[in-house]
C-alpha cells in the first residue's frame, strides 16, 4: 500500500504565510504602517481625520488592483497624491523611518512555540508571502526570522499568491517535492491553489469559521499532528 503524497509520513516542510498567519499589526491595519498618521501630520498639520481615512482607503484598492507588491515609496505616493500632498524625498523618508518592528507588529500567540517545536522535530521551513522585501528583517525583529530557510516574497518574485511560482520557489529552495510541503494561509483559496499544484494543504482558521473546502485548522499548533 502507498502512502498518499502529503500524508504525515511523507511531509518534511511546512511553507507559511506570514501575515495573519505568523504576524499581525498592532491597531489591525497592515497598511499603511501604524504611525502613518502622526508622521504625517507632522509635516501637513491641517489634514482632517476624514481625509486620511479616505487616502488609506484608495490605498487599499491601489495595492488591490495590482498583481506584485509594489515598492513601499511607490504606495506611499498614490496616497499622498490622493491627499494632494507632494511626495518629497523627505516625507518618503520619514513614512519609511526604521523603527523597531515590534513597535507595529506582534506575533500570534501560538507562533513561537510552534515554530521551536517543529524545529525541534527537524521539520524545515519557508515563508510564501504577499510582502515586502523587508519581511525577513521584520521577522529578526519579532525573534522569529532564524527558523526559515527560505522566502518566497511577492515583491522580489514580482508575482503574487496563487501564481505558481510563490509556492514553487519555496519547496524549490529547500529542495524539496511538492508533496513533501504542507503550505499554511489563512486564506482559503490561496490554500486551495496550492492544493491543486501538489502541496498538502491547511487553511489557519483561528478567528473565523472552519473552511469548506479546504482542510482547516483553528490554531497553529494544530499543523504539528502532521509531523
């Protein structure tokens, strides 16, 4: 009898999303980042609360409409003009000041010690996501980046999940079979492509109801039944 590709006994790896899945925003809002507002208003002080929701907003369907992430000072420009504010060197700047990642971001509560446990058992590890070239520096920050060996990032790929070579990318670079990867999104569709390209799949369904179609979890620590 064959074991079927994907099952417990065959999985070495487990690629992951990272928004929603391993990190989230302080405040709830990805983009743009949490002290947008005040370094803003540093430099516009006549803005109106209304006017800067209305210039996240167009942000939003901005990054929505394309198919790759596009550079953060590019973003930043489309709701700047939407504010009818120049984009100086100096505000891109001050938008893009390095402060410390945990100052805007956090980690679930069940990430790390996941992470160190499926490290502890041998399983190797990517991140597939809809980012930003940075991400790997943000995860240092947060105290999560030394678990992964690889990164399939939207905005160096120049693609975007369900495009095959997110996924590809990642099992290529740790050398590995689809079917020897479990991918992990709290997305269930993007789950699903991966599912129909060979990976064993789950969808993190912590704060929502369990996916139909797809094989679902409600917290992280559940993925370690299959390894």
């Amino acid at each position: 009898m064959t074991t079927p590709p994907g099952s417990p006994g065959t999985l070495r790896a487990v690629l992951l999303d990272s928004g929603g899945v391993l990190m989230r925003p302080k405040g709830g809002r990805w983009n743009p980042r949490a002290d947008f507002e005040q370094i803003l208003l540093a430099h516009e002080p006549s803005l109106t609360p209304e006017q800067l929701e209305e210039a996240v907003s167009a942000g939003d369907d901005h990054l929505a409409a394309l198919s790759s992430t596009p550079d953060y000072d590019d973003y930043h420009r489309v709701v700047l003009r939407h504010l009818g504010v120049e984009a100086t060197s100096r505000l891109l700047a001050d938008l893009r000041r390095e402060v410390a990642p945990a100052v805007y971001l956090e980690t679930f509560p069940d990430v790390e010690e996941t992470l160190r446990e499926l490290s502890r058992r041998g399983v190797r590890m990517a991140v597939v996501s809809d980012a930003w070239p940075e991400l790997p520096e943000l995860h240092a920050g947060l105290g999560i980046r030394g678990y992964f060996e690889a990164y399939a990032i939207s905005a160096v790929l120049g693609c975007t999940k369900p495009d095959p070579r997110m996924y590809h990318h990642a099992s290529s670079a740790l050398g590995l079979a689809p079917d020897q990867c479990l991918f992990v999104d709290d997305a269930p569709d993007l789950v699903a492509a991966a599912i129909g390209l060979g990976y064993a799949g789950r969808a993190l369904c912590r704060d929502s109801p369990a996916a139909a179609d797809v094989p679902s979890v409600a917290s992280l620590r559940e993925i370690l039944d299959l390894f």
